[in-house]
C-alpha cells in the first residue's frame, strides 16, 4: 500500500467542477486514479456543517491517498453547503440522498466500472440508502451514527456547550430547540439554519445493515469499541483514531490514521481483486468524453500554478460589475475557502449580485491546494502570525488583478486570515485597497511547552530551599516527592497571561464562577500605555502603517472576547495620535469568535453588502 502525506506531490490530476442538478450546481473533485489502470471508482460522501469543515484536510488527503493507490475519486458537497449551490434551509436529509445519487450516476458514467460509495457520518447514512437502491456496487460506512435524529442531536449538544459560553443563565433548552424546530421556526446551529424539514425528515434515516442481498459492504466503527460488541467481524469493525475524532475540532492537522486508511485500502483491494474490467470497458474509459464545464450562474471554479505554489479558488461575479475593486477571501486559520458557516460564500454571493467581483482561494496546503502541513495546529499559527503565507497571497493579488482587470483588491479574513491580510496589504500597498479584518489575532501563538525540556514545578523549587542539615529535611522532602494532583497545571493557569485574560474575557468554563471584578480588571488592562509582551510586533508595525497612511479598514469583532481586548488594547497604544478617518469597527455581541451564534453570519453579510462604502463606487 502507498502512503500520502501532505508535501508530496499529487498523486494524479485533480479537477474542480460543477455538475448541474435539480436547478442547482453541485460542486465535485475528480482525483484520477495514478497509473494506467483504475481499480475502481469512489464516491466520498461527506459529514455536514461544521463537520465538514474541520474534518476537510482529512477527507482531501484520504481521496489523494486513494487515487496513490488506483482509485478514481471523487468528493462533492451537498446542495446548501460548501462550494456547491442551494439554499440550506431548503434541503433535508432526501435532498441530499439525491445529491450523492446524482454523483454516483456521473462516476459510473465516466469510468463504465465498478463505484464504491464511501460515507463518513451523514455521508454513511445517505450511502446505505444509495446502496440499497442499488445505485452502488459496493459500501463502506465510516462512524455511521444510529440515525439522523440521534445526530442532530448529538450536534444540538455542541449548540448547547456553546449557547453557555454566550449567553449564560439566558441560554435555552435543547426541548425548547426542538419545540421551535417541530413549530417550523429556523434555528441556528453551528452557523447553519436547520428547518423543521431537515429535523422531521431525519427521523427515516436510521443506520442498520443493508438490506440488500447482492454487493459488497463494510461499516467502521471510530471509537475503538470491543470486537465482541460488533455484530458480525466479517462486515464490522473498530479502530481507535486521535481524539477528538477528524471531523470535529481537533488539535491534530494531520492526525495518525495510518490503521483506519491501511484497513480500508485492505478491504478495497480485496473485492477490486475480484473485480475484472474488460478491454472493451478499458477502451470505452479511453474515449470517454471530459466532464461538465467549470462554471455557472456567474460562477467559476479556478486553479492557479503559482510561482509559490497552487491555489484553488472559487470566482463570484454575478450582475454586470459596478467597480475596478474586488474582494479577495483568504483561508480563516485551517478550514476551507468557504469559511465557518459559509461565511465567506455568503458574503461573496451578496456582494457579486451588486457587482462586485469576488475571490476566495486556498492557500497551499488548505482545502483544495496541495502542499505541506505541520502535524498539530500549534505548529501551524505560528507559520501564520509569523508572515509565512505573505508571498503566496502577493502572488495571488498579482495574478488576479491581472487577469480579471481590476484595480485593486480588498483582503479578507478571519482570525489567522486577518493576519495574512495585514501583512500582505503592508507588501501590496499599490493593488490592496482594504482590509476587512474579521477576529484579527494581533498577539503571537501561546508558546508550546517543549517535552524534551526538564520543567522546574513548585516542588524542585521548594525543595531547593530546604536546609541541607535540618532534621526536618527528609520528612519534608517525602512530602514534596509525593505526587500532587493538579500541580502544574494549576500553576501555569495561575501564572499564565492566556489563562488570565480567558478568564476576564468569560472564555474559560469556570469564569462565571470565579468572583472577579472582571470589568475593572480589563479597564485597568486597557488602560495601561506598553504594548504586552505577547504582542506580535512585526504584524503590529504593519498595522499601524496601514492605519496612518489612512488606508481603508473594516474591522468586526465579538463583543467583548479575547481577540477583541487584545485588539482595542494594541490600538490604543501602537495608533495613540493617528487619525482613524478610514478606520471603521463593528463589534458583534451574542457571538463566537468564528461567528456561528447569534445570527452573526447574516449581520456580517448586510454590513459588508450593504453597509461599507468601499464597495459603493
């Protein structure tokens, strides 16, 4: 078996494109299986929202692990979600059985041969249903839940969780969620607006082994769940992978399932083995004519050899253009060019119907681009806040004033984005003509603790000031050899600036319980003339030279969290006596730092659309 990993070059060619369906266009990534002879076809069907964007750089490597290995694939988002087209509130489990049906029909066109469909979590339910149907020659489920409602609920708790961090005591219940949801009120779920068709219509899909007699199917379990609870190991079973799971939030980038993608690729050999395509299929693959074109409804899907690497991008233009000035989205931190909840596509579409160009690329290594990733995220901000992404993205302004005939561009981005933002503006201050700063982390990433450095506790220190001839010594030191519970993380909480302002700015759980004069601590912070010692000082000269040369700025923040202390604080020392006439801030309350509670997606998107006049030339 062959192993990818990012860095390495592609294992085939890849290629973006929209395939039309039901009036809407679905986006889909064709890997091409390496090599002279495909084994077979297979469709990747994805988990949805949020899943789908922290789980991205995962599901991108797996299909070029499986083209590696002589597989074509192809991976598409659902209608509502992603690159691809839809309004979310219209679309429901169903819709999207049809959506992967719709998919799996081009495949089998293309390749005349065997179609594998893969499903991870909603993409495991919709895959049984497609399977059954026959549409498919053979199955595997990866995390299937026990049905949609018991996912949606699941994913109804994660609300929940964050529902207390914003709004305490005035939070809701998860009974008065689903009593709006049955009532056919809209309710916001990880920036997404779920409707009472989607919550009643996942109650008939519930996960059980296929009925069907004929085909090949297997379902893996990811959470290292006894062999002896499985029903039968010859269909099922178990691995254990990094936790928190791929495709939710995770600390790991790149994490090790080294068992789950050697497993399955086992599995897949095993029936492709068996399968035998003849040369008459063979020379029908060779003729097969190329695929949908690449655009649409003012919509074009771009991929962009630059002289620093690939990027992969989505064009929104939409009505006749208004202005010589475009707008440009970066990466937010790791995820996908669409943003948390669709943000940045939400704001594209508002825009481009107004007439305004717009962009959004992944940056190598993101999304869709090939390149190297660090294997934790802690290893890659500090690739961000230290300038790293700045030639690439100059680069990209460059090639796309050029050739669409623009003026100029504006950057956008949120939080690790911002910064790419600020520091390419400061390097293309002739084609950038804003930025929309949205989050910007103006402080470098919390230090991470090296394991290979000896760290001195409360205990070595103490000890060390014991008298080496006091009786009392062995006892004491018997004392402080023994283990104690908490130690030193309580102390790096204690003595730790992150700690503290998470604490002052409600972002720690415990917050609400720690009885603080919060406010008059921060005041006093905000008040004070240095610049902390976290500040990242080169981001921060960049900063001011845009601010004092009078550049225009948006800046949108949540209402009193972390980044925006930190924020307010850096501007009232590094822009102390600099005229902020171009310089406009919105603070957003009621809301996350990525924006997916409190309706923030929309309030972002009417601002920048409707509100900002840099797009009103």
């Amino acid at each position: 078996m062959k192993t990818w990993v990012p860095g390495n070059a592609l294992p085939g060619t890849e290629r973006p494109f929209y395939l039309q369906h039901q009036n809407e266009l679905l986006c889909v990534v064709h890997h091409a299986a390496a090599g002279p002879h495909c084994r077979a076809t297979v469709v990747l069907a994805g988990p949805m929202t949020l899943e789908r964007s922290h789980g991205y750089l995962t599901w991108v490597r797996w299909a070029r692990q499986l083209a590696l290995n002589g597989y074509d694939v192809y991976r598409f988002d659902h209608r509502g979600v992603g690159e691809s087209t839809g309004d979310f509130r219209q679309q429901t489990f169903t819709s999207w059985q049809e959506d992967l049906t719709a998919v799996t029909a081009h495949a089998k066109r293309q390749r005349h041969g065997r179609v594998v469909v893969l499903g991870l979590r909603l993409g495991a339910l919709l895959g049984q249903r497609v399977f059954d149907a026959g549409e498919a020659d053979a199955f595997i489920a990866w995390d299937p839940p026990a049905g949609g409602k018991p996912m949606l609920m699941d994913m109804l708790r994660r609300k929940l969780a964050a529902d207390y961090m914003e709004f305490g005591a005035q939070r809701k219940t998860r009974e008065e969620y689903v009593r709006e949801l049955e009532a056919g009120q809209l309710v916001e779920a990880e920036g997404y607006a779920w409707s009472k068709g989607l919550w009643q219509g996942a109650e008939a899909f519930v996960f059980a082994a296929p009925r069907r007699i004929t085909g090949e199917w297997f379902v893996v379990y990811l959470d290292g769940r006894a062999v002896e609870t499985l029903p039968n190991r010859d269909f099922y079973t178990s691995v254990r992978i990094p936790k928190p799971a791929f495709w939710l939030q995770s600390p790991h980038l790149v994490p090790d399932l080294e068992t789950l993608f050697t497993g399955t690729l086992e599995r897949l050999h095993r029936w492709t083995d068996g399968w035998s395509i003849s040369p008459q299929v063979e020379a029908a693959v060779a003729q097969t004519p190329p695929g949908p074109p690449e655009h649409g409804r003012g919509l074009a899907l771009d991929v962009l050899d630059l002289e620093a690497g690939r990027c992969v991008g989505t064009v929104h233009t939409g009505a006749p253009r208004t202005t010589q000035v475009g707008l440009l989205w970066v990466n937010f931190g790791y995820v996908p060019r669409d943003g948390h909840g669709g943000l940045a596509t939400q704001v594209s579409e508002a825009l481009a119907a107004k007439g305004v160009p717009c962009f959004r690329y992944d940056l190598p290594g993101l999304g869709d681009a090939p390149g190297p990733l660090p294997a934790h995220t802690q290893q890659f901000f500090p690739i961000v806040t230290s300038g790293t992404f700045t030639t690439i993205t100059s680069q990209l302004v460059r090639a796309l004033c050029e050739r669409h005939d623009l003026n100029g561009l504006v950057i956008a981005g949120l939080c690790g984005g911002a910064v790419n933002a600020i520091f390419t503006a400061d390097a293309q201050k002739d084609l950038v003509k804003g930025l929309l700063l949205l989050e910007p982390e103006m402080y470098v990433t919390e230090p991470r603790k090296d394991a290979d450095t000896p760290r001195q506790g409360t205990r070595e220190r103490m000890r060390a000031q014991l008298p080496r001839d006091n009786a009392l010594t062995p006892l004491l030191d018997r004392v402080l050899t023994a283990r104690l519970p908490y130690e030193e993380k309580l102390r790096s909480k204690l003595f730790s600036y992150w700690g503290w302002m998470r604490l002052l700015t409600d972002e720690n759980v415990y917050a609400r319980y720690v009885p603080l004069p919060k406010k008059a601590i921060l005041d006093f912070v905000l008040s004070r003339s240095e610049l902390p010692s976290v500040t990242n000082l080169p981001l921060t000269d960049a900063w001011r030279r845009w601010v004092k040369d009078n550049r225009p700025v948006l800046v949108i923040t949540a209402d009193g969290k972390l980044r925006e202390v930190f924020f307010d604080r850096i501007n009232g020392t590094a822009l102390n006596g600099i005229t902020r006439s171009s310089y406009e801030h919105l603070r957003l309350k009621g809301t996350n730092h990525i924006f997916t509670t409190g309706g923030a997606i929309d309030t972002v998107t009417r601002t920048i659309s409707g509100g900002w006049k840099i797009f009103r030339s």
